[in-house]
C-alpha cells in the first residue's frame, strides 16, 4: 500500500535521469470536468472560496475478481482503505487542481453506516483548509441513490455540477452533458486523454513534475483523512 514515506524514494527516482513516474488521473478528463476547468480559469466566477463534492454510491464497486474472487476494495491490505481511497484520490486532485493552491490541513470522519461487516469504512467525510480557501467531500457507499455533484463556489459566483449539467449563477446558464459522471466506473472514452499525458510526460519535466505533485497532494490528504479518522476527527497538518 502506497505510504507518505514512498514519495522521497519516488522523487530520487524521477530527479535520477531522464524518468518519468505518471499517476492516471483519468477523472480529470471527464468532459464535465474539461468544462469546469475552462469555466474556473475563464474568471467566469473570481477565485475560487469553496468546493463541495460529494459522491454517492449504494454499495461498493465490483472490482475483477482476482486471486480467490477478491473484491481489492474490501481488503485494506490490498486498498489501504474502504470508499475515502476508492474515491478520495480522484476527488482530492480535482479539487486541488480547481482551488489552485496546495492543501494545508485536513478533518476526516470515517464510518461504516451500512456495511457494518467490512474491514473497510462505507463513508467517509473530510473537510480540507487551503491559504483563503476551503473544502468539504462526502463520500459514502450506504446511499439511496447513484449520483455525483459538487459546488465550486467563487468570489463572484457559483458553479453546481450536478452530475451530467453545470448551472452558473452569474449567468444563469446551464450546460447539459450527454453523459452523466455517475453512470459508469471505467469510463474507457477519457483514456485518449491519457495517452497523451503519459507520452508528454516522457519529454517535459514540468509536465512530468505536475502529475507527481497532484499525485503527492492525493496521498497526503488520503493518508492525512485516514489519520484524523483514527483520532476522533482532530486536524492533521499536511507536510510536504
């Protein structure tokens, strides 16, 4: 399981020679969020205050079977953790990628609402400080329904993507998706996207240096949220 102490053994690695170490961050893709993106750095909305993100499942995902038709995510020796590593890691470099600022402190909540029997937890709540900025991320497997949102709130507006549509408040405008965020897991149409980042990498260490940090500030929140969660909720300072 990948722990704080394997990122100065992974930079040594990528500052030893012409190397490339790249993460697939392939949720950055999904066009609803290409979108988001573009509408953040358009000004559209000021700098950025909030993010709300929220993922709802009803149960967790089938993963391949594997050796003895296990579930990866339900085994922490194998995932490291229940719903905050199935779906924190993806939220975790969006929302630093859309706030623009490296997170300085986290809270997290881990429970097991529904699955009571799992090693892992169903539901996972942290809440993130960042310089002049903030977030809050749900995630749970004990859900109703299947659904995936999030509001970015700016000095001068809001965006509320709501799964398959962005709504602005300072316009007014809603931009509708062919295709939701929640309807699939593997979403094999963005990974075009991610050919072209891998090979990039391979030639442009800025490039390259960029999916390591956002790789770096996945985990440290990741490992930062399971910390907090084992101390009752505390702050844990993030340490780069």
């Amino acid at each position: 399981v990948l722990q704080e102490n394997h990122l100065a053994e992974i930079s040594r690695y990528l500052n030893s020679g012409p190397k490339s170490v790249y993460t697939v961050h392939n949720w950055k893709f999904a066009p609803i969020f290409l979108k988001t993106v573009e509408l953040i750095q358009s000004g559209l909305i000021g700098s950025i205050e909030h993010v709300r993100y929220e993922v709802l499942r009803t149960g967790p995902s089938v993963a391949v079977a594997g050796k003895n038709n296990v579930n990866w995510r339900l085994q922490p020796e194998l995932s490291g953790g229940g719903i905050l590593v199935d779906h924190g890691w993806h939220a975790f470099y969006n929302i630093c990628g859309w706030i623009g600022k490296k997170p300085l402190r986290a809270r997290a909540t881990l429970e097991n609402r529904k699955f009571t029997e799992l090693a892992v937890e169903d539901t996972a709540t942290v809440t993130i400080d960042y310089d002049r900025a903030s977030a809050e991320v749900f995630f749970t497997w004990a859900a109703a329904e299947r659904k995936n949102k999030a509001v970015v709130t700016g000095s001068r507006g809001q965006l509320q993507i709501l799964d398959d549509v962005i709504k602005c408040s300072v316009d007014n405008s809603e931009i509708k998706f062919s295709e939701a965020l929640s309807k699939g897991s593997h979403h094999p149409e963005w990974y075009s996207f991610i050919v072209e980042d891998f090979i990039r990498s391979m030639s442009d260490k800025e490039f390259r240096d960029n999916n390591f940090k956002e790789a770096s500030e996945s985990l440290m929140l990741t490992t930062g949220a399971q910390r907090s969660g084992q101390t009752g909720g505390a702050a844990v300072e993030l340490k780069f």
